[in-house]
C-alpha cells in the first residue's frame, strides 16, 4: 500500500472521544445520556421555518459568497445579543465563524506555535484538547472544582514557572461548563482576568451555555470585567454559539475580539470555509430579527431545568452512595464520580449491554484523568427515558461492581 507523507499532528492523531461512542448509538433501544446535542423536540420549528423563508426571499444574499467576516445583518444581531450580556464592541471587533469550534480552532492557528503552551481548565472540552494537540501545544491543566477553575491554583503555578514558560493562553468555560456544569464565581472571574493582565495572557472565554440558566443568571462576563480594568488592552476573547439555544446545525458561532486579532483570524478563515453558509448566517439574522429568541430559550430553560431535577432525583433515588455529583445550576452537564471500587471500564461495557451510554471522565483531560468520572446529560432524552436510562445505569452498577 502506498506510504502517505502524513503531516507529524496526523501521523498517529486520536478522534474525538465522543465521536467514537456513535457507533453504540444505532444499537436498537439505546438510551443516549452521552452527547451534547440539545433537544430536537425544544427546535423552534415554525420560527426557523419562517426565518428561512425570508432568507430564501433574498436569493441574491443567502444563496451568494458573503465577507469572511460574516453578513452584516447577522453580525449587527450578534452584536446586539453579545450587549445584552454585557459585552460590548465595535462592528469590526465581532465575527462569525462556523461554529464557535471554528472560533478557538482559528485562534489556534493565529496565535500558537508548536510547543507554545496553554493553559485549559480540567476537566474540559474535548474538542478544545483536540484542537490544541493536533497545534502541537503544550497544555498545562488547571484544576477545576466544584466552583469551576481553581484562580488560586493558576496563580499558583504562574508564580512558579519562568517567565519564558508561561502559557501565552488561557481556555475557560465559566457558564454551566462542559462537562463538570460548573458556574464560576464573581470573586474568582475578577481574580483571573487580574491575573491575565498581571502575567499578560489571554484568556478565551468559551460561552455556549451562559443563557441556559435555571433561574439565578451568570456573574459578568470576563469580557465585560476583562473591559472594565483594561478598557484599552482587554485580554479576554469571547467566543459564542447559537448552537445550544437556536439549532447547531446552523454552524453559527462568533467572537468578538481585538480587531488586529480578528483580521488575522480572518485571514486565517479565508482558508478553511471563505465564509460561514451564507444560507445559514441569514436564516440565523432573520431569525433573531423576528424577536421569538427569548421566549425559545425561557422554553429550552424551563424544560432542562426539570430534564435536570428528574436525572438529579433520579440518580439520588437509584445510585445513593455509588455517586457524587453538585447539582447543575444550568448548561447540559451532570459531572459524576463514580465509586473508586467500581472498575471504569467493566461499568461502561456493563452500561452498553443494559442499553445506556454515557461519556467516560477521561476524555476530558489532558493526561491523568481521573477514571472514576463520567458526564451525562440530562438535555437530549426525556424525563422517561432519564428514568428508564439511569434505571439501566443503576444495573450496570450492580453488574460491575458484583
Ligand atoms: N465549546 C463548548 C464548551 C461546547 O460544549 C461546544 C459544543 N458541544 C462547542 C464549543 C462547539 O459548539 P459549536 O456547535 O458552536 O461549534
């Protein structure tokens, strides 16, 4: 067979870790609890349908090429709901981007050379850890707790690592995080952008879940903090989606940051996509020009809210003293540990045979991952089938630790 000259991140890369759980997922009966795909039943169908319609109405925009940067109409709209939360910036200080995954995976590539190191608090987005190692970086895990990031621990290893050494990047979610659900506190969020100014790294505030609250809201953005001590030299860049409260298959994200920054990302797109679907970027503008966003995500809110109270009780009824977990306070995610007599893998082959799937812990750090944690989530099954999946889950248990 013919030797292909592989590029050295590619010679031996490893997939997403979620992205191999699929096959599983056409297994007949399969109860999901792993992926973080939003509720299909929470679409607002006639909405998106109408927004389509509209876009339609405009051939000559939403079937044609658009700027790199993202349609204007979609860019003023964005700009407008990144004010509503706080975050304010100029017309040439936002785009869109495919994704807000595109957003960090352009970052990457304007700002990271081989060997450059990044900070990532862990537990985290696996994606962002792929993203990262196929750029070569080196990634230095901060610990997260219950609250999210650990600031004291960040500070910690900043003061004891050369300067020359220092990350130059920080990744964070600090709204109903991914996977551990975890809202970072004002204190902590004021202590951290300090830290970026003081040690002068940026920090990506990653922001797919901030809007998915269960009643108490987010603390300011770092953006608006990061705004606040550094107007001139803010060192957070803020990326979003409208994945989780509109539909991901829009492929709609954003980021709003420097504009120096963001011609560079630009460019840098330029050879990825040209642009982000034009058809999708005026279904995405037409669609939060309608005004039914709000009411859709009260909806979306409400119903993962009570999606997460039934798994909560759930897994408190039928796992007691077999799991620890703190109750999410928004987002998709229930970050679990699991008891350390039960071996990992014997409990995931277990959850397969009784029909339900989940995400185990490890694919969620960089290296020394703790096995005995797995992440579910409560967003895409109903209250049956969290029922009948932590029923199954409960089984597994048994199985495994017999
Ligand atoms: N960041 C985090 C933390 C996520 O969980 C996700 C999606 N699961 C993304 C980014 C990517 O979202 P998008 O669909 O906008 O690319």
């Amino acid at each position: 067979m013919r030797q292909i000259p592989y590029a050295s991140p590619f010679a031996e890369p490893a997939g997403s870790p979620i992205r191999e759980l699929f096959p599983y997922l056409s297994r007949p009966g399969m109860i999901s609890l792993a992926g973080g795909y939003p509720s299909a039943s929470l679409f607002d169908l006639p909405g998106l349908q109408e927004a389509s319609l509209r876009a339609m109405a405009n051939p000559g925009q939403s079937l044609q090429y658009c700027a790199t940067e993202g349609l204007p109409a979609l860019r003023e709209a964005l700009q407008a709901l990144s004010a509503s939360r706080g975050i304010r910036c100029g017309s040439d200080e936002l785009i869109v981007t495919t994704g807000s995954q595109q957003a960090f995976d352009l970052l990457v590539r304007v700002l990271l050379e081989p060997g450059d190191g990044v900070y990532v608090e862990s537990p985290t987005y696996p994606a962002t850890l792929q993203a990262l190692r196929l750029a070569q970086a080196r990634i230095e895990q901060v610990p997260a707790d219950d609250e999210g990031l650990q600031v004291e621990r960040l500070e910690a290893l900043l003061a004891e690592t050369p300067p020359a050494r220092r990350p130059k990047l920080l990744y964070t979610v600090p709204n109903f995080s991914n996977p551990g659900g975890t809202l970072l506190p004002a204190a902590r969020r004021e202590a951290l952008v300090r830290l970026a100014i003081r040690y002068g790294f940026l920090i990506v505030e990653d922001d797919p879940y901030g809007a998915l609250d269960f009643g108490t809201g987010a603390p300011r953005t770092l953006f608006e903090i990061g705004c606040e001590l550094a107007p001139d030299d803010n060192p957070v860049i803020y990326l979003s989606s409208l994945s989780k409260t509109v539909a991901p298959a829009l492929r709609i994200g954003w980021m709003v940051a420097p504009r120096e920054l963001l011609r560079r990302c630009a460019i840098a797109k330029q050879t990825a996509d040209l642009c982000t679907s034009s058809l999708a970027q005026a279904v995405a503008a037409e669609y939060l020009a309608g005004g039914r966003g709000p009411a859709a995500i009260a909806g979306m809110r409400a119903e993962y809210g009570k999606r997460m109270r039934h798994m909560v009780g759930a897994l408190r009824d039928q796992l007691a003293g077999q799991v620890e977990f703190v109750e999410p306070a928004g987002g998709m995610f229930v970050w679990v540990r699991t008891d350390p007599a039960i071996e990992p893998r014997r409990l995931f082959e277990a959850a397969v045979d009784a029909g339900v799937l989940f995400v185990p812990g490890q694919a969620f750090f960089a290296a020394d991952g703790d096995p005995h944690t797995m992440r579910l989530t409560y967003a895409a099954p109903d209250c049956e089938q969290i029922s009948e999946g932590v029923a199954r889950l409960a089984r597994a248990f048994d199985r495994a630790g017999g």
